[in-house]
C-alpha cells in the first residue's frame, strides 16, 4: 500500500521512480532522490496507494513527519483509538515536492485499498503480492 512517485525533468530526459512508503516519506527518499538527479525535475506523479481513510498510523509515525515539518498535522485525522491516527500519503507526498519545487503534482486519486479489482492490498488481504510501477523514456 506504499506510494509509487514518479518525478521527470521539463525536457523528458531524466526520470526517477521512487517506492515511497511512510517510512521512506519520513527518511527523505524524495529529498535524497532529487538530490542526486542530474536535473531538477519539474513534475511528479503520485501512483495508487492507500488513502487516508484506510490508513491508520500510530502516533509515532505521525511524529516522525510532524517532528520534521510541523505543517504536515493537517495530513492526520485523529482515529477513535488512543494513539491512532489517519495519515494522508498523498497529502505528505504533496507537501514534500513543493517543499522541494515541484508544483506540478498529477495523480494521487487512486486507493489501492478499496479499489480491490484494481489494485493489490495487504492492509486489504494480510497476504504478500506485487504492484509495479513502470515508467520509461521513449
């Protein structure tokens, strides 16, 4: 239920495809990534991942974004268990590319949890499969 992101350069002549899951959110995989493209992308695109609603956190994932960039508190709702929250993958996915430049953000409306024929689910099914982003320059 990790959050595939796509980022691209303006002339199409660079890509990078990120598997970003909480934890990879949390510890800069977007930040690293763009550091070390050899152009600044200008565009991302955010795959099917888990939505907000299906998502519950405990509070120290929370804290591991909110720790790092105190404006993200709007991207968790708070659960009716103590300590639970709903994270927004792809609210904190949004927030980190602007941070880093990158306005143009497409996707991010897919959930990979409800959409069950669609899309493969752990959370969803409690057993292994596989998704795959691909991307390529032509």
């Amino acid at each position: 239920d990790c959050l595939p992101i796509v980022l691209g350069n303006a002339e199409g002549t660079e890509v990078a495809n990120l598997h970003a899951g909480w934890r990879g959110l949390a510890n800069g995989i977007v930040e690293h990534t763009i550091s070390t493209m050899q152009t600044l992308p200008t565009w991302a695109w955010l795959g099917a991942a888990i939505s907000q609603p299906n998502f519950e956190i405990g509070a120290e994932v929370k804290l591991a974004f909110c720790g790092k960039y105190p404006e993200l508190d709007s991207a968790f709702q708070t659960s009716e268990k103590v300590d639970k929250f709903y994270a927004d993958l792809y609210a904190i996915a949004r927030y980190i590319l602007k941070q880093q430049g990158i306005d143009m953000v497409l996707g991010g409306d897919q959930c990979s949890y409800q959409q069950a024929e669609e899309y493969f689910s752990y959370r969803r099914e409690a057993k292994t499969g596989r998704m795959a982003t691909f991307v390529f320059m032509a």
